[in-house]
C-alpha cells in the first residue's frame, strides 16, 4: 500500500533530477572553451516501483526518477584514430621543419650560396684559361677558389648547428615525456581512488585524454585500459606507464662525435639502461632529422675531398710561371707537399693525408686554399699551362691546364684529362656541377614530397578532431535546449509538488470539521 506522501517523494525526486541536470549543463557551458573537455550528460532512469492493488489484481505505480550516472560524450575509436594518426602528423611535421631549415642553410637562390660561389670558381677557371698570362685573371682564380672553400666550410658549420639545434629539440621532448607520464600515473591513481565507489570521473579522465593526446604527437602509443579505470602506455613494445609506476627517458651523456665534430645523443630506460626507440612521432622525427644532416656533411665531404684530390691532381699536372722553363704546380687547396688521395672499398670510404684517414668534418676543414699562392706573387705558383706534344712547356699565355680544370666542374669522368679519369673520384663518375645538383634536387624533392604530406595530414587530422567534436564538444544550441528542458521539468515538478501539498493539506486539516 503507497504511504500518504508517495506522490510527494515522487515529485522531490524530479525536482532533484532536473537540478542535476541543470549543474551539468551550466558545468558542460563552462567548460566549452577548455582544452580536452568532453561534454557530459546526466543518465536517469526510473526508480523501483510499488505495488497498489485493485479491483483483486496487482499494478505497478513508479516511484519517481533517480540519476543513474554521469556520463562523459567520447568515441573511443574516434579516440584511437586520433592517437594514430596524431603520431604520423608529428613526424612529418619534424621531418619538414629540419627539411625546411636545410633549404634555408642551402639557399641557391643567394648571391653568396654555396652555388654561386661555385660558379664563380669555374667562372675564374674559364676566364684564365684565355687570359692565363694575365695576373689578375689569376688572382682571380686564387680569391674565388678561397672564397669557395671558406663558403663551403661554414655551410658545413651551419649544418652542425642544425644538428645541434636538433638534439637541443629531443633533449626538451624527453623532458615533455617525462613530464607527461608523470601526471598520467597521478592520475591513474585518482581515477582509481575515485571511481571505487561506482562513480565516473570525467574531469580526471579529460585531463589524462588530453595528455595521451599531445604523447601521441611525440611517439608512438598503444593505450590498454585496466578494469579499474587505469591506463598502461606502451611505445614500440616497452612499457611506459602501468598503473601508478612508470619508467623515465633520458639521453646519454654527450658522446663525442669526431667525424661530424658534435656530441651525440641516445636515448635510454633510464631504470634499465636498455636503448629506447620511440618508434614514430615527432621525436623518432628529430632523430632521423640528426642522421639526414648528417648525409648532407658526409655530401658536402665528398665535395671536399674531390677538391682535394682529383682537383689537385690536374693541378699539379700543370706548370707554373715561377721560371721560364716552368716549374710542376702543388697542391691548389690543403698543404704544400700533403699527398690526398680518395680511399673506397666495399665497406667503406674516406679520405687519407700522407696515409692519415680524414672523414666527413675533417675532410672540409682540409679544405683551405693553399698558403703559397696566398703569398706575395702568389699567382705566379698557379699551374694553368701544360707541356707540349714537342715536350716542351708551353709559353706563359698557354692556359691548357686551366681548361682541363675546368672541364672538372660540368663534365662526367671520362671527358676529363687522362691524368685524373682514371682516378676513383669521391663524388663518382658525375661532374662536380652534377654531384652537387642532384644532392640539391634530392633535398627539394624530399622537402616536397614532406609537405605534401604534411597537408594531407593536416586535413585527415581535421576531419577526425571534427568526428571526435561531433561526440565530445560541447554545442551551445544543444546545451540551451538542455537547460530549457530541465528548468521547465523542474517548474513542472514543483508545480505538482505544490498541488499536491494542497491537496494533503485539505485532508489533513479539513477532514472531519464539516458541519462545526
């Protein structure tokens, strides 16, 4: 049988209900703006029956309504795109950014790029190899061959600074990481404490979302939620976060880098000492920038070495202007008497000084112009003449040699003279022009097919923020609807709580005082 104030309970438990749903609206209007946030929405359902009886039959009457839970808005496939797909947008986005920085270091379209340094050098071949007895259109050769080498010596410099910059970026994302996991465990054990009782914890479970997402950026992820709420993070098969424990990334001491003349980082566990490889993201991103500029050193190495080889070998071919009956040149770059020579086996490669191996940085910092010609009257040591087919040196206006220098620049191999064609060159059978054009239009090429996908990344992450917004955001239009439902459910409610405390009232005091 229903007590006397059923119907009272009853209406208390749909003004309660709508109140409810009245915080939650002005919780979700709130908070619309705030980062990570995901809707919620109050979940009601109708409280236990009784059971009246008429007319010799059982009926059921409700009770009123109670809130079941409140529950977050998320898709969580929506959620596991995200993390997906956030992780190539990092490493492409990383990729471009050291790709970009390349091309401003490699700018050929400045008057003092490595280019156009180039092109002057051969320019001040060509032009004494017509005026060779001629001693400005030596120096000529002598400044633009110095310039040259000093141009590609800091481009080399830049490049380090590049690598620099970069380790500079992964040491500041190991930190990011760090940092990160840090909160996630703190918060894994709050969800945990919270949600004991039943509840669900949506604020915690947004901020921990939000910070899934921005690790996501840096590496890549796989996210396992345990029974009781809690995340495990795992990258590229090692465990980053389970539970309340965690492991921490650090870098290695700087390891001393001789052949590209920086210091080297690896990235460990730090509790076990074991390498860690972030597998793909912004951060694997960064490392393999590091390894990319380092080919571009070994690239401008090769350029190097080839000067100091092959070109100095046509040089010293040739005979100078010291003496009427002329005297073999030296060395145009790197040190009066040095012997250079290129060194390639199947395994490896580099360059020897008098038998002393020089790789990458110390290969270019070989590369100075020759102190001799740099002297009073140096010009007169530049090798631009040959010896006749009578085997006799050709007279001081003879730039013979000059132009079999020259044909270095612009012809493969075997245009060149007989003297170096039959040399192993460090940039291959190409001509010098066409080694360091191909690397050039191999770095535009990547740089292009990088943005490319940049944009296109950009686009698939726009349409999947808006499949996750679609469930997650919160919608003005939607929330006031939200807010007008429940404020006149709640007037309702207390509309017909207060008839029927009327309608009590008259039985209580009116009954039985007719007729008084």
């Amino acid at each position: 049988m229903l007590s006397t104030f059923h119907g009272l309970n009853t209406m208390v438990s749909g003004i309660q209900n709508n109140r409810v749903g009245l915080n939650t609206v002005g919780h979700n209007i709130s908070n619309s703006s705030t980062e990570g946030y995901s809707r919620q929405q109050v979940n009601s359902v109708a409280t236990r029956s009784q059971t009246i009886w008429s007319y010799s039959r059982a009926n059921q009457i409700g009770s009123g309504v109670g809130v079941y839970g409140i529950n977050r808005a998320r898709d969580i496939y929506a959620d596991r795109q995200y993390w997906k797909e956030n992780t190539n947008d990092g490493y492409y986005n990383a990729k471009a950014k050291n790709y970009s920085k390349l091309e401003t270091i490699f700018n050929d379209s400045d008057d003092n790029s490595l280019q156009a340094s180039m092109e002057k050098f051969y320019q001040a071949w060509v032009d004494c190899s017509t005026t060779a007895s001629t001693a400005s259109s030596r120096q000529n050769v002598i400044n633009a061959g110095y310039n040259f080498a000093e141009t590609l010596n800091a481009t080399a410099t830049q490049v380090q600074s590049q690598i620099e910059s970069v380790y500079g970026e992964i040491l500041l994302s190991v930190d990011n990481v760090n940092s990160i996991l840090d909160r996630v465990t703190v918060l894994n054990g709050q969800i945990m404490e919270q949600e004991a009782n039943g509840s669900m914890s949506n604020d915690l479970r947004d901020q921990r979302d939000l910070l899934v997402d921005q690790l996501s950026k840096i590496m890549h992820i796989s996210v396992n939620e345990t029974p009781n709420g809690m995340y495990n993070l795992v990258c590229n098969g090692t465990t980053l976060v389970n539970g309340t424990s965690k492991v921490t990334i650090a870098a290695s001491e700087p390891l001393n880098n001789k052949v590209y003349g920086i210091s080297d980082y690896t990235l460990l566990i730090k509790e076990s000492e074991v390498q860690f490889n972030p597998g793909n993201g912004e951060l694997y991103g960064q490392i393999q920038s590091v390894l990319e500029d380092k080919q571009y050193i070994d690239k401008l190495a090769n350029m190097a070495a080839f000067l100091l080889t092959t070109l100095n070998d046509q040089h010293k071919a040739g005979y100078t202007l010291e003496t009427e009956a002329g005297v073999q040149g030296d060395n145009f770059y790197g040190t009066t008497g040095a012997n250079y020579a290129w060194v390639q086996t199947t395994d490896d490669a580099y360059m020897t000084k008098d038998g002393e191996k020089l790789r990458g940085i110390n290969i270019i910092k070989e590369l100075t112009i020759n102190q001799d010609l740099t002297a009073t009257d140096g010009h007169k040591k530049l090798a631009t003449r040959s010896m006749g087919d009578d085997g006799n040196i050709n007279g001081v206006a003879d730039g013979s040699n000059a132009v079999w220098i020259s044909t270095l620049f612009n012809c493969v191999k075997k245009n060149t003279s007989p003297t170096v064609n039959a040399q192993t060159r460090s940039i291959g059978d190409e001509s010098f022009y066409s080694y360091y054009n191909t690397s050039m239009t191999t770095l535009g090429g990547a740089t292009e097919n990088m943005n490319n996908k940049v944009e296109f990344q950009s686009d698939l992450m726009t349409q999947i923020e808006n499949l996750r917004e679609s469930t997650s955001g919160v919608n003005w239009d939607e929330e006031l609807t939200n807010m007008i439902t429940f404020q006149q459910g709640y007037a309702a409610c207390s509309r017909c709580l207060t008839t029927m405390d009327e309608m009590l009232d008259k039985l209580i005091n009116g009954t039985g005082v007719v007729g008084r």
